[in-house]
C-alpha cells in the first residue's frame, strides 16, 4: 500500500524539478551600469529560437531558448549599430563550474557578425536536465561544442577602458 502512495510522488517529484529549477535561477547580466535579473517570466517574453547541436559523437539534438542577443537587450545592452568603443566590448558567459566563454558584443550585431547564439533552456522538447541547465548557451554554426557552456550562472558585459 505504501508503494502506491511513494512511487507517485517520486516521480512527480522527478518531473517537476526541472521546471522549478528553471522558474527559481533567473539569469543575471551585469554590466558596468548594474545588474539586471531575468525571471522566467521575462525570458518567456522573448522570441524563441533554434539550433542543432552535436556533443561528443552523439546523435544531433534540437536547442531552444531565446536567443542571447534578445536577452541582453531586455537587460538594456545594445546589439545592433555599434560603433567606435562599442566594438570592443566582451561578453563573459560563466558556467557554474568556473568554466568561461568570452566572445564580442559585434558578433551579435545583425551589420557585422550576426552570429546565432541561444541561451537555450530545451533540448528536444524538454527542459534541461540538471547537469545541462537549467540554460546552456548555444552558438550556432561552431564546429565543435567547447563555447556552449552549460549551467550558465552570470552573463557580464564589459567594456574596455578607455
């Protein structure tokens, strides 16, 4: 009788975490004026998109998320028509683990780069597990995975001194 009881629960337990994981890590972008906390509700807001992915021999799988450019303007950074010393500023992806991307606010810019970045929170239809998420950036066109960090904590935008 106990087991009719329990086996539900854990499993409801199971399914549910990855969506609560998700709603109580809002991603943070600091900049050098201050830090702008997304929540979920915000980051539903923003258009979504999509990009395949291969990591380590494994089958393709289907990232989605919105994309780290809509992300960071909803933080107030511009993305597009940079000039002058906007054109030197980085962006610190940071994964839990330590683990950091760097790459130029210019690649987002639909007149220079124009890369395909998603902070993607799915991953064929499902959330992220836990040791991927609860969101991985995802850089579209990379020939090999090592930029798509997982687990993403802060995204810093940073300009260089003048």
């Amino acid at each position: 009788m106990l087991r009719r009881f329990v086996l539900p629960l854990l499993i409801a337990g199971v399914v549910a975490r990855p969506a609560f994981a998700q709603a109580a890590h809002p991603v943070m972008v600091v900049t050098d004026s201050g830090t702008r906390s997304l929540d979920a509700a915000d980051l539903a807001r923003l258009p979504r998109d999509t990009a395949r992915m291969t990591f380590h021999g494994q089958p393709p799988m289907l990232y989605e998320g919105p994309s780290l450019s809509s992300v960071l303007r909803s933080a107030g950074v511009r993305t597009d028509l940079l000039r002058g010393p906007d054109l030197s500023t980085r962006i610190v992806v940071e994964a839990s683990d330590g683990y950091r991307i760097v790459l130029a606010l210019a690649d987002l810019d639909p007149g220079l780069g124009s890369r395909r970045m998603i902070l993607a929170d799915r991953v064929d239809g499902q959330l992220l597990s836990a040791d991927e998420g609860p969101r991985r950036l995802i850089i579209a066109g990379d020939a090999r995975p090592s930029r798509s960090a997982r687990q993403v904590v802060p995204i810093k935008v940073l300009s260089e001194p003048r």
